[in-house]
C-alpha cells in the first residue's frame, strides 16, 4: 500500500481491484496456515513414532518440537 494511504483512500474506480487482491491475500494466507498445521502434525507424529524407538529418541524428540512449534505458527 502507498505510504500515508489507508483503506478508504482507494480510489473507487480502483475499488475492485482492490477487492480482489485483498481476497486473494486472505485466502492464500488460509491455505499456507492449513499447509504449515498439517506438515506441523505430520512432524510431531513422525517425530513421536521415532521416539518411541528408544535408540532414535534423539532425532524424534527435535522433529516433534519442530512440528509442535509449527502448528503453534499455524495457529496464531
């Protein structure tokens, strides 16, 4: 956006294009949050399987604290 230039200083031929975009940023910003929870409970499932190989434990408990860490970006 233009430096000093909030929502309601868009021009209203401009408007729909505006419209546009902005729905195209929400839902691409949906579907990366949906893509980064499911590779986040796919790591700490992967990571939680490792674990309970007691000799690969500490490779697993790393991968699971990623995945815990990226569903907690995913989330908020």
């Amino acid at each position: 956006m233009i430096a000093g230039m909030s929502d309601r200083d868009v021009p209203i031929l401009l408007w729909p294009f505006y419209a546009l975009w902005r729905l195209l940023t929400f839902v691409l910003e949906m579907v990366g949050r949906l893509i980064c929870a499911l590779i986040g409970l796919a790591l700490m499932a992967a990571g939680t399987a490792i674990t309970i190989t007691i000799l690969a434990a500490p490779i697993g408990i790393p991968i699971a604290a990623v995945g815990f860490l990226l569903l907690v970006r995913a989330v908020f």
